[in-house]
C-alpha cells in the first residue's frame, strides 16, 4: 500500500514535468535527518543524567547526520561542489562513528 502512494506521488510529479527524487538518495537524506534528531535527543538525556558516555553517543550521532546530510546539500545549494577530499573524509568518518559507539558501550560511569 505504501510503495503504491510512492509511486502516484512519483509518476504526478513526471506529469508535470518535474524531476522525480532519487529514493535511495531521499532515504539517505532521511536517515541524516533522524540522525540529528537523536543527536538532540542523547544531548538532552545526556543533561539530565551527567553520563559521560552519551557524550559518546551523541557525538555518533552528530557525525553521522553531518556524513548523510553534506553531500544531499545540493538539493537545496544547487551550485556546490563537493571536492574528492570531502568524499574521503566522509568517507572515514564510519570509522570514527564506530569508535565512538564503542567507547560508548565501553566506558565506564
């Protein structure tokens, strides 16, 4: 039922000429989106109870949402050009969000 509203949304949009959103890249978007969301969220827990691990957590979540969200910039900045140094570094930035969901788990009080 939900793929069946996708695809009349997508197919309006064709009508009227416009260009129809890449679903992988919307998803990707999303997903940046819901990270910064948690990113919110962990802050706040992490206000009220002082534990430094979702210190951890929330800077996982902080680096993850600026890795989805960056390159889909273009879709409100038309003109910017995203250099193959960005495309390394966000390309390492799994790393560090692994390491920091680690230390998470990890760290003690």
């Amino acid at each position: 039922m939900m793929m069946e509203h996708v695809f009349f949304v997508t197919n309006g949009i064709r009508e009227l000429g416009g260009e129809v959103p890449d679903l992988p890249e919307s998803l990707d978007f999303a997903t940046g989106i819901f990270a910064a969301f948690l990113l919110v969220v962990s802050l706040f827990a992490y206000r009220r109870t002082k534990l430094t691990r979702l210190l951890f957590v929330s800077a996982a979540f902080g680096i993850y949402a600026f890795r989805a969200l960056l390159p889909r910039l273009d879709i409100f900045l038309p003109n910017l050009d995203i250099s193959t140094g960005i495309d390394v570094m966000l390309s390492s930035t799994g790393f560090v969000i692994l390491a920091l969901f680690f230390l998470a788990i990890v760290k003690r009080k």
